[in-house]
C-alpha cells in the first residue's frame, strides 16, 4: 500500500515540476516574443530607409552618389569626425593624466570642471560663439574689436571638440583609476625614461579607454546636427535637412544611407582597436608625478578650458536676455508653453521607452542566451544611427503608411526619441535585473507565488531604480534633441529647440536665451543622474 502511495505521490510531484516548466517556457517564450516585437519596432525605421532609396533609379543613384556635391560632403564629414576624434584625444588624455597621476592640488574640482562641458550641447555653444565673434558680435560691440566669424568646418571643429573631449577624458581616466599603477614605475626602475615608460607601459592599457571616448566623440562629431547647421558646414547631417526641406528626399535617403555605412565602419574599427589587454583589476597605487612649478601652467590650461567652454556661453545667453534692440518678433517670445511642451514630450518618451525596455531588458538579464544577446543589441541601433537619419526615416514612414500620424499628433515623434534614445533605459534596467539574486526570485517561487506576482512583488520592486534612473536619461535626452523634432513635431506645436532654432535661422538671439539657460539647466542635472548613479554602481 505504501508503494502504490509513494507511487502516486512521485506522479503528482512530477507533474508538478512539468507544469512548471512548462509555465515557465510559456513566461520566457512570451518575453521573447516582447523582446522581438520591441526589437522590430526600432530597426523598422532603417527598412523603410532602405526601402525608400531603393526606389532611386539606378542610374540617378550612381550619378547622385558619385556627384561632386557628394564627395565633398563625404570628405567635410569624416575631415570633421576625424579632426574632433584627434583634438578630444589631444585635449582628454593629458587632462586625464593631470587629475590621476600627478600633484595636480584639488583634483576633484579640476575634475568637475574638464567634465562639465559635456552638459552642454554643442549647438548651445555654437550658437553663443557666433554671436560672440564676428562684426556686430559680443566682442565688437563691446570693444569695437572685430574678431574673425567662427563658422564653417574649422568653426564646427572647434566648436564640437570643446564639447566631446570630456568622453575621451572621462573614459581615459576611468581606464587609469583601474589600471595597476605601479606597473610604470616598474619601467622606470628598468631605466625607462617617463614619456617611454608611458608610451611602453601606461598607453597599451589605457588603450581600450582611449578608444572607447574616442568612439563617443566621432560618433557624436559625424552624427550632430544642430552645429554643423548653425556654423553652416556641409556635412551629411546639415545635407539630408536641407535636401529634405527641399523635397528632394530621394537624394536625402542616399546620403542617409551613406551616413548609415561610414557610421558602420566606424563601429567595426573601434571594436578591433578597443579589444586589447585588460586595464582593470589593479589596485596597487603608483608614485605621483610631481609637476612642480608647472603645476600653476596646468591649472591654468584647465582653468581657461572651462571659463571657454563654460563661462562664455552663460555669460552670452544671460546678456542677451537684457538686449531689446531690433524690432520684437511675437511668434518668437518665450512662453511657458514650450517649456510644457518639452516636458510633455520627453515624459512620454520616458513612460514609452521604459515600457518597451522592460521586457527587453529583463529578457537579456535572466537568459544571456544568443537569441536574448541578438534582440537587445537590436535595441541599440537607434543610438549609433544619427537623430536626422531616424527621423527622415519615420518621415517616409509617416507619409506614405501613416498620414494621419505625420504632424498630426506627438505619437510619431515620440516613437522617434524612443527609437533613439531606448539603449538609455535598456541598459540601467538590465543592470538592475543582474543584481536580483536569483534565490529570492526561487524562495517566492515555493510560497506558491505565480511568475506574475512574483515579478511584481519580488522582482519589481528591486529593478525600479534602474527603471527610474533609465526613465530619467531618456527624458533629460530627449529635451536635448534636435533634429527629430524639427522633422516630426506636430503642426503648431513649438519646444524649447525648436524656438532656438527658429531664433538662430531670424539672427534674433535674444529669443533663444532663455530656451538654452533653461537647457543647459536641465543638461547639468543629467549630469547630476549619471553621477549619482556611478555612486550607486560603486556602492
């Protein structure tokens, strides 16, 4: 009788366990079948791109491509990558160096400062130093000096290295903090001289640093919209804009697709160049760099680099809120209105990006399985493609299958900051599903709880700061973009960068004052987030 009872009681338990595993194949199916349907949404865009140049008759495609207008544009836009990639390494590594290897006195401010430009978008400060050079500029009518106009490629060179050096800094100090930094005085007692002892020892494990900033800041130099316009370089960016409000969209979506591949090509380079020895694990501290008398130059060098790349553009736009000459132009008078408008875009964004990065996240997070590895990476393509490029892209989208959605309703542009700026949210979410200790998730499991409660009581709870800090990075961004809501915004309906950029096109640069204060405030607390958040990874 005991038998048939243990019998019976094996069956049960193991149609128990197939229920289970049955329920939890359907669960992960269904975050995958999430994670897909997520991943298809964002690279739809790119096949309506494609799908639009390939209606281009071949032989109008071959002579647009291999048009003079093109090649210059090509040549003005990996000139402009290439220069800013090697200005921001000129200008980041040193700085890097200077705050972690050296008696640099009161390293955590100099480190505040060499990092601060990266809250200010590049196109605030192209606009603040146009305005201040040139005949009629800040300077000559205050000193009746009248300095050479900033503009051009050179202008947009200058102008974009101020504000992307940061990533090279940034992540070349990283790379120093986590190297083993007596490993060079190891050199040095080998009779190694300190320029040799850095060239041979420190530079090969900074490298993957080096590079990995390098890559943000051509990335960010070929991709940016707003500085090469408004410092009227033809690049591909400024290029697919006009051809767009031209109508000429055929030529638009080649140079689109163009933009796509060389941005492609950048990608598979940095990953060749970035896999190299491994810079972390080392904690042992090295000597310092004494700089002795050099140390006043030194401050000095980051002292002026943040009264340019800091001060001066503050300074302008808070003048320009007392300048009243010229006529007023009433459509272009700040109201609170594009303010709330901003906030409501980006708050959408946010809410959507979210919702489309739980399950994506959560899906890479619990499985790391190929498939999982696949659609996450999918996620990201909207990030490594330019803003101006998804939204010509949804442009063909919205007019040719969605008319009522084109300029007619904020969903379409929402879609676009969501297709652009998702990465942001994928990535802290998944970050905080690795941190849920799988035994807590088991331990609600035998309390009978279902997958569903368990993840709303269990897993919910403890992802919600990752949530709320992706949530966070996708709105701070979004009030930030240019080109997208320039492209898509509906008919009526102005925000703050689209009044700056109505202000920089009339030359009334007044009206834009008060739109990019309120940016650059918004841009130093998104500053504020990722600080924060970097404290609480260390913790």
């Amino acid at each position: 009788m005991k038998s048939i009872t243990d019998a019976v009681q094996t069956s049960q338990h193991v149609q128990t366990v197939t229920d289970r595993l049955e329920r939890a194949d359907l669960w992960m199916v269904a975050l995958a079948a999430a994670s897909a349907l997520v991943a298809f949404l964002v690279v739809l865009p790119m096949f309506w791109l494609v799908w639009q140049a390939s209606t281009v008759e071949l032989l109008r495609a071959y002579d647009l491509i291999v048009s003079s207008q093109t090649a210059r544009i090509t040549a003005n836009s990996i000139g402009l990558m290439l220069f800013v990639t090697v200005f921001s390494i000129v200008l980041g590594v040193p700085l890097a160096v200077l705050t972690t290897r050296t008696d640099l006195p009161y390293p955590r401010f100099w480190t505040v400062v060499a990092a601060l430009p990266l809250v200010i978008p590049s196109y605030i400060g192209a606009i603040a130093f146009t305005g201040m050079f040139g005949s009629g500029g800040e300077i000559d009518s205050l000193f009746g000096v009248s300095i050479p106009r900033i503009d051009g490629l050179s202008g947009a060179t200058f102008i974009i290295t101020l504000y992307t050096y940061p990533y090279v800094f940034l992540t070349t100090r990283a790379a120093l903090l986590s190297m083993d930094s007596s490993l060079p005085d190891a050199a040095r007692t080998l009779n190694a001289g300190p320029f040799e002892a850095f060239r041979r020892v420190t530079l090969p494990q900074i490298r993957p640093g080096i590079a990995a900033g390098a890559l943000l800041a051509g990335l960010y130099a070929i991709s940016d919209f707003g500085t090469p316009a408004f410092m009227q370089a033809s690049v591909f960016t400024s290029m697919i804009y006009w051809e767009f409000g031209n109508f000429n969209v055929e030529y638009a979506a080649l140079l689109a697709l163009q933009l796509v591949a060389i941005v492609a090509v950048v990608l598979v380079i940095e990953a060749g160049i970035g896999r190299d020895e491994d810079a972390s694990g080392g904690t042992r501290v090295g000597s310092t760099i004494r700089l002795g008398i050099w140390k006043w130059p030194a401050m000095g060098f980051v002292s002026a680099l943040g009264v340019v790349t800091l001060v001066v553009p503050v300074t302008i736009f808070t003048s320009w809120l007392f300048r009243s000459e010229g006529d007023p132009i009433p459509s272009l008078e700040f109201q609170w209105e594009f303010a709330f408008n901003s906030m409501y875009l980006a708050v959408l964004a946010a809410l959507v990006a979210c919702a489309f990065a739980l399950p994506v996240a959560y899906y890479s997070g619990r499985t790391n399985s190929l498939v999982s590895r696949i659609l996450e990476r999918a996620t990201y393509v909207g990030f490594a493609v330019p803003g101006v490029v998804i939204g010509l892209a949804l442009v063909f989208l919205g007019t040719r299958t969605l008319p009522s959605f084109y300029r007619q309703g904020v969903w379409l542009l929402v879609f676009a900051y969501v297709v652009r700026f998702l990465p942001q949210a994928v990535g802290t979410v998944r970050s905080s599903v690795l941190q849920v200790d799988d035994k807590t998730i088991e331990a609600a499991r035998t309390l009978n709880a279902g997958r569903i409660e368990t993840f709303r009581r269990v897993t919910l709870p403890a992802i919600m700061p990752g949530l709320v800090a992706g949530a966070v990075l996708v709105f701070l961004t979004t009030m930030k973009e240019l080109p997208a809501t320039l492209m898509l915004q509906p008919i009526g309906m102005d925000t703050l960068v689209s009044i700056i950029w109505d202000a920089q096109n009339a030359l009334a640069y007044r009206y834009a004052a008060i739109p990019a204060l309120l940016l650059i405030l918004i841009s130093g607390f998104s500053m504020l987030v990722m600080l924060f958040q970097e404290e609480g990874d260390l913790s």
